[in-house]
C-alpha cells in the first residue's frame, strides 16, 4: 500500500515537472516569435525601472545634501578682542543653559587666525594681505552647536535676547531656509520620477497585454485543441504567465546592468559637490543591492504576471 502511494506520488510529480517544462517551453518559442514585441516590452521595462532608480538616487543624494548643511551649522557671536576670560566664561555659560543649544566651543584669536590660514591657504593673495597688515585681526568666538538643527530659528530668536557688552557681532545663519529648498526641490523631483515610472508601470502593462493577445491568436488552434482534450485553464495560462517572469527577469538585469556605469559616471561629481563628506552613491546601491532590486523584480514581476493572466484569461475563452 505505501509503495502504491508513493508511486502515485511520484507520478503526479512528474507530471507536475513536465507541465512546468512545457509551459516554460511554450513561453520562450512564444517569445521568439514574437522578438521584436518581446524587446519593446523589455526597453518599457528597462525605462520604468530606471525612472524609479533615479528617483531613489535623487532622494539619497538629497538627503546627503541635508546632512551636509547641518554638518555645516554656522551660528556663531564674535567677541570684542579685549574680552576678559570671566566675561566670556559668563556668556558661555549663560548660551548653554539654552535648551536648544548642545554645546558651546570657544575660538580665542590665535585659534581663528590658524583656522583662517588653513581654509585661504589656496589663496596666496589673501595670505599676504594678512602679512602686511601686521596684526591678527581676528576676534574670538562662540560657536553654538544646536540640539535639533529643525528648531535653528528658535534658536535665533533666543540668542538674538540674549545682551552682553563683550558681543561685538552676530553671524546666525538660518539653515532651515536652505534645507527647505533643498527638501522642495528633492520632493518634486520625487513627483515628477514617480508619475513617470507609473506612466512607464501603465504603458508596460499594455505592451505585455497586447504581447500576450497576441501569442494566443498565434496559438488559437492550439489551444482549441487543448481544450478539446480537456487541459486545465492553468495549464492553458502557465507558459504567458511565464513570459511576463521572463520579461521582469530580463529588465531587471539589463537594468542593472546599465543603471551601474551611469552610477559610476555620477560619483565623481557627487564627490566634487560634497567634498569632505562619504557620499559614495555606488556604496548605497551595493550596500541595498538585494532589497532595491529584488524588490524590483518581485513588484514588476506581479505586475507583468497580473496583465498576462488578464490578458489570457479575456482571449483564451470561449
């Protein structure tokens, strides 16, 4: 009795491999035949995952932008040059009872003036001009380091009360204003990449319909006599359901395999603009690689197998 069973087990398993095997078959011839639809279906492919892969680099380079800017945080008051140490210990202590203020870093003359040297040191006329002038013009400073750099214009107003005598000038510049633009411009790049990859989504889906509909006029009397022997809709179904997990296949890899070099291509630039910091966009990519495309393949995927089966089940009827 069990060695009845599991040879009936093993029959409905060959069974099952060889359907698979004929579907897999009847998908590929069907895409041969049809080469040209095939490779258009493929470009739509390749052109909406692009799409969607620019707007992913668009958003991480534009997150990289925002975390330039707060590393650039620039709110500093500049002291008069004759300030004693317990009137700057004074003000320091008062500026970080503030309760947006993380720290305060103290810049005495001689420190700004080898700051100043170090970031002119590529400008030889600015550095005689500092020789000549035979003194170190500089003041010392309190640079504020804020908690949350989203509250920086409260932080503003608070040190804009604060009053004391050795204050020579104020530099508070509002970087929230600059991180807004740089998030309205990241946002509707974001719109416009994401209407277009669902444009490139909706122009895939008609493409596979029409490829589809078409292979089965190819196959009408085909699949007329697999119904006249009694095959399933499943089996009828099986090899454009295929074709659509073909086609994903093949646009996600040829997707990254042209989504790579134009990363490459971008990197030097990204290095340019935000020198000093670790922007490496290829590292993101590497570092995501099975997340953003497998992702990919498995959402295009079910959308190429859902316009298949639609598209088989309205023209295999009947």
């Amino acid at each position: 009795m069990i060695k009845k069973e599991e040879n009936i087990f093993c029959n409905l398993t060959n069974m099952f491999l060889l359907s698979i095997y004929r579907a897999i078959k009847f998908s590929l011839q069907d895409i041969s035949r049809n080469f040209w639809l095939s490779t258009v279906t493929v470009i739509i492919l390749i052109l909406a995952l692009f799409s969607i892969n620019m707007l992913l680099t668009v958003n991480v380079i534009g997150q990289a932008a925002i975390g330039a800017v707060k590393e650039k945080i620039d709110v500093s008051i500049y002291l008069k040059p004759d300030s004693t140490d317990d009137k700057i210990t004074e003000l320091r202590t008062q500026l970080a009872s503030l309760s947006n203020v993380k720290e305060v870093k103290y810049i005495s003359k001689d420190d700004a003036l080898v700051i100043f040297k170090a970031s002119n040191n590529s400008n030889p006329e600015v550095l005689q001009a500092l020789r000549e002038l035979g003194k170190n013009p500089l003041t010392p400073t309190l640079v504020i380091v804020p908690k949350d750099i989203n509250q920086s214009g409260s932080l503003i107003n608070d040190l804009n009360k604060i009053q004391s005598d050795i204050i020579d000038s104020r530099n508070f510049t509002d970087n929230q204003a600059l991180m807004d633009k740089i998030n309205a411009v990241t946002k509707k790049v974001t719109e416009a990449g994401l209407a277009l990859a669902i444009v490139f989504v909706f122009i895939t889906l008609l493409v596979i319909f029409n490829s589809v509909r078409v292979a089965i006029y190819t196959h009408n009397i085909e699949i007329s006599i697999m119904r006249l022997v009694g095959a399933s809709n499943s089996f009828i179904y099986l090899p454009y359901l295929f074709s659509g997990l073909f086609y994903s296949l093949a646009g996600v890899l040829l997707t990254i395999f042209l989504f790579y070099p134009f990363l490459g291509l971008l990197q030097p630039y990204l290095e340019a603009f935000f020198m000093g910091y670790n922007v490496n966009i290829i590292n993101y990519f590497n570092t995501n690689f099975f997340q953003i495309f497998g992702l990919e393949f498995v959402v295009i995927a079910l959308v190429n197998i859902l316009a298949s089966w639609w598209a088989a089940r309205k023209y295999t009827q009947g």
